[in-house]
C-alpha cells in the first residue's frame, strides 16, 4: 500500500522517458553532462534517481513520522493540525489549524489530480499504441471516468476491502512485469544497470542537491523543480496515508520501511526499465533511438522491443489504471479524515464527494491544458506545492520540539 499510493503512476511514467529525455538532451542535461555518451548515460540514470530515490520518501516521511508521533503516541486526531501542537499549543482547534488543514487538502487535490492526469495520458497512449484508439482528450477524460466510478466503488468498501487488496493486485502485475523485462533483456544488464545506477545516485546526490551556482539552469529548474514541489504537494496524502498503516511500528522500523526500502525498489525499477530503454537508445534500436516523442508512448516503445509485446503492453496499461485507483481511492480516504477533524470513519457520501472531486480537477487541467496539458499538470503541482513547503519547514520544527521532551 505505501509504495502504490507512494509514486506508482509516476514510476510508470517516467521510468522510461526520464532517463531517456536525460541523455538525448530533450530538455537539458543533468549537471551539463555531454549528452548520447557514456559519462551521460550515468548522469541520466544517477540524476533519475536523484528525483525518485530518498529525497520525496524524506519529504513524506517528515510528515508521516509527525502524525504517527502526535496521534498515536500523544492521543491527538489523525489530521495534518496535530503536528503542530507543539508550536501552536490549543490554537491549532482554532482559525491557524484550519489553514494548515486547508492547504493540506488543496495540496493533496492537486498533487492527486497532476498524477491522474498523467496517468490518463499514458494509459490512452498505451490503447492507442495496442489498439489504434485515438489519444486524444476524448478518450483521456473518458479513462478519468471510468477509473474515477471504480475507485469511488473501492473508497466505500474502505482501507482493507478497497486499498490494500487493489495494491496487492498491483504489487502482483508490477512484479511480473518487472521480471519479464528483466529476463526478457539481458539479467547481467539489469544487474550492471542496478550497481550503475545506485553508484551514480551516491557520487552526484550532493552536486545534485545543491541549488547555489548551477550551470544547468534549464534542466534545474525544468525537472528538479518540478519534482520536489509535486512531492511536496503530495505529502500530506502520501504521509497520512503512512501513518495510518504504520500504527504499532518503531521510529527506527519505520525510517527503514519508508526511507530505504522504496528507494531500493525504485532503483530496481529503474534499473530494469531505464536501463532497457537507455541501452536501445545507445543500439540505436526501436523508436527511442531517435528520443523522446510522445512521453505517454515510452514506455510502450521500450516494450515493442521486446517479446510478447501485446501481452506486456496490456499489462502495463493494466497496472497503470490500477495504480490510477489506488492512488485516488486513497487519496480520497486521507482527504476524508483531514476534513472530518482526524475521524477514519466518516461517511459514505463524504469520501464519495472528495474521489468525484479529483476526477473533476484533472479532467479540467487536461482539458484547460489542451496541446500542453503535460505543462498545465506541472503547473497545477508547482502552485499548490509551495506554499505547503512553508507548513512542512514548521512541522519540522514541531517534531523536533516533540521528540526533544519525549524522555521527559
């Protein structure tokens, strides 16, 4: 459940097309590494996993270790508010808790409906590329539909009946996938991809990191922007969604769960999919020798290379909707409880307005976006994400003051 609320449409997404954009200079390179050479592949790769390795599970996890520690430890509601007693004391029931509550929600609405709409995109990339259907806005809102009534079936059957048996489906497809491709290209590879990947990730995480006197300004502010405000505004959603699965757990068990274990598996993942992508790049084989066209088709593109091409390509489609309803369903469910004061058990109708709602925003930024609704999507996460940026510094601050009196 943490990994496919997490980043699955995103992992989806960019799995292929990142890395590849990356080196074939689409929209400028890591570090001004040279592009289509060597020393590029491993800054696409290292640089890759620079956005979906440590950094947005520690934007999640200060949020998740913050509500696990005010609610379950110190008895306070399970809503974004509790964090800051510490700081703001009984005032946090008051005006100043409702706007921390209330730009969580715009927050986790956005962040949602910007994964959503890309989601949609790439799974009417994915029917066009397998069964010829138009990928156009038509058919990208009519997927938005049509997940939007299956997820709203799961909110109402709840956190075990909907989530968690949808994520377990998932978890099963991904993982058939992810050894398909494996084994299907080349094991010594993937395995040489995966030491590449992770060593690249630790040589250039502190260059990557730091803003001051970048030459890369277009790549900088183009993708690692983007990135840490789309984290940013999925926080609240992704951090509550931990914290209500993570009751009964140690600190120390859960920094290892939510820091390390997804980013060892995002490496996984990026190694068996980048890499594969990347090596046909480099053996000028398929259509992503020529770069990156379509982003929603890169991923199908990779997988046209490959045996059983139909077969795989149904799949990933397959396990796009599914992490396309899990991510909405319980983004409704985490929705749900902050505006009903930290209740898990509201009504009905209630979690059924907030799924109907998120459908509703990333069809109208899809729509609104037209010929760059990719852009509209970005642009919609970057705006809700930096003022939340602000609330997540002073819970940072909060959490640290509540820890610090914890032996007392």
């Amino acid at each position: 459940m943490l990994f496919a609320a997490g980043m699955g449409i995103g992992l989806m997404f960019w799995s292929v097309a990142e890395p590849v954009a990356y080196y074939t200079n689409w929209y400028g390179t890591p570090l001004n590494a040279a592009p289509n050479t060597p020393e590029g592949a491993s800054a696409a790769m290292g640089a890759t996993m620079f956005h979906w390795g440590m950094h947005p599970w520690a934007i999640y996890g200060v949020v998740a270790l913050a509500l696990c520690f005010f609610t379950y430890n110190k008895g306070l509601p399970l809503t974004i508010r509790s964090a800051f007693y510490p700081l703001l004391g009984d005032r946090v029931w008051g005006p100043i808790g409702h706007v921390i509550d209330i730009v969580a929600v715009l927050a986790t609405i956005f962040g949602l409906a910007t994964s959503l709409g890309l989601g949609a995109s790439q799974a009417a990339g994915g029917l066009n590329f397998l069964f010829g259907i138009e990928n156009n806005i038509s058919t990208q809102i009519g997927i938005i539909v049509a997940v939007s009534a299956i997820a709203i079936f799961s909110v109402v059957r709840g956190l075990d009946g909907g989530v968690k048996l949808l994520s377990n489906i998932n978890m099963i497809i991904a993982f058939a996938l992810l050894m398909f491709v494996i084994f299907a290209g080349s094991v010594a590879a993937f395995l040489s991809n995966f030491f590449g990947i992770l060593g690249s990730y630790a040589e250039n995480i502190v260059p990557l990191s730091n803003w001051v006197g970048r030459e890369d300004d277009t790549w900088f502010h183009g993708w690692t922007v983007f990135y840490w405000a789309w984290w940013i505004s999925w926080s609240p959603f992704v951090g509550m969604f931990i914290a209500r699965i993570s009751k009964g757990r140690t600190v120390r068990e859960f920094m290892i769960a939510v820091l390390l274990v997804p980013t060892l598996v995002s490496a996984v993942w990026m190694a068996a999919f980048g890499g594969s992508a990347l090596d046909q790049v480099q053996n000028g084989v398929g259509a992503l020798a020529n770069g990156v066209g379509d982003v929603s088709l890169a991923m199908f593109q990779m997988l046209e290379n490959l045996p059983l091409v139909e077969i795989t390509s149904l799949l990933a489609i397959i396990l796009v909707l599914v992490f396309f309803i899990t991510s909405s369903d319980s983004g409704s469910l985490v929705i749900d409880s902050i505006t009903a004061g930290g209740k898990v058990d509201a009504p009905a109708p209630q979690r059924l307005f907030w799924a109907v709602l998120q459908g509703v925003i990333a069809g109208v930024l899809l729509y609104g976006g037209g010929s760059e609704a990719l852009t509209a999507l970005q642009a919609g996460a970057v705006t809700v994400g930096l003022p939340f940026t602000v609330v997540l510094l002073c819970m940072c601050v909060s959490l640290y003051k509540g820890l610090k009196d914890e032996p007392r």
